[in-house]
C-alpha cells in the first residue's frame, strides 16, 4: 500500500510541477512530453 500512495505522490507532485518547469523553460517540455508519453504508455498499473 505504501507503494500505491510513493506513486500516487509521485504523480501529483510531477503534475504540480510540470507546469511552472514548462512556463519557465521552453527546451525541457519537449523531455516532459516524452518522459509523460513514455510513462502513460508503460505505467499500465
């Protein structure tokens, strides 16, 4: 269980983030996209 909410804290504080990182710098959101693509595409559960 403790697993579950590791990620789940993962996730949130990565959505946070993402955000003022993309707005901030224009050349890191390319990465994001594909670290989220990649991550959305494997993290089947």
């Amino acid at each position: 269980m403790a697993k579950v909410w590791a990620l789940l804290l993962i996730v949130v504080s990565f959505l946070l983030v993402a955000p003022v990182i993309e707005s901030g710098t224009s050349g890191s959101t390319q990465v994001f996209q594909a670290v989220g693509t990649a991550d959305a595409g494997g993290g089947g559960g």
